[in-house]
C-alpha cells in the first residue's frame, strides 16, 4: 500500500550555472506534497554557506527572519524537491560562510531589549519615590 514519490529529473548543467554565493538573497521554490497534490512553497532569505562545491552532495544554507524569530533551512543543490532557485539580491561579501550573522542578529535584539528593561526600571523608581 506505499504509494510511490514520482520525482522529476533535475538539470544538473542548469543548477551549476547557477552564480549565487553566501551574502546573496535568493527565493528557493520546493515542492510540497500534501494530500496527494503538489504545491509550490518560496522560503526567501540570506544565503549563509554553499558547501561541496558543485559536486551532486552540493547544500546551500538559507536564513530568514520570519515574527523575530530565525529560520534556517538546508538546501541539496540537486535536489528534485526544488523547482527553482532565484536571486533575488547580490552582494559582495568578504567571507565564504556568514555564520556571524547569527550572533549578529541576537545581539541587536539583546541590545533593544537591555534599554526597554532600562527605561522600565527608571519608571518604577520614579513611582516609588512618588509614593
């Protein structure tokens, strides 16, 4: 009763001429089977780190901030689940792998949220000395 994954043959020469590296912001549409339909599903965001070259165990990391929070997903190359690669944005970046950005990101949100914490404490010691 396994029902069978009909998977379509990925143009391998079309995904090596594909020129996008880490720093550049690309759109990744790949396949959704959900009750017995395909969809199509974009995650865009920031390209972190291209791994392996552009041998058939090639990945490509994707990071996007979706309500706050990051997301980061893990592409192969060649995969038959995605349709296409778009680059949406290119940037030159002086590093191979964007992994600081992490931290980065983290940072500027613990940054806002010391100087709210600040500004809350200011406004209880001002009501208390009121009091």
């Amino acid at each position: 009763m396994a029902t069978a994954i009909k998977l379509t043959s990925v143009s391998t020469d079309e995904r090596k001429k594909l020129g996008f590296a880490s720093g550049d912001t690309v759109r990744v549409w790949s396949k959704i089977i959900e009750k017995g339909k395909t969809r199509l599903q974009a995650f865009e965001g920031l390209v972190l780190a291209r791994k392996h070259g552009k041998e058939i165990g090639a990945t490509f990391t994707v990071r996007k901030v979706s309500n706050g929070v990051g997301v980061e997903r893990i592409f192969p190359l060649y995969s038959p689940n995605i349709d296409k690669i778009e680059v949406v944005k290119s940037n030159r970046t002086r590093r191979s792998k964007l992994y600081y950005i992490r931290e980065k990101a983290v940072k500027e949100i613990s940054k806002k949220m010391k100087s709210a914490k600040v500004y809350a404490d200011e406004a209880e010691v001002t009501e208390e000395a009121t009091a």
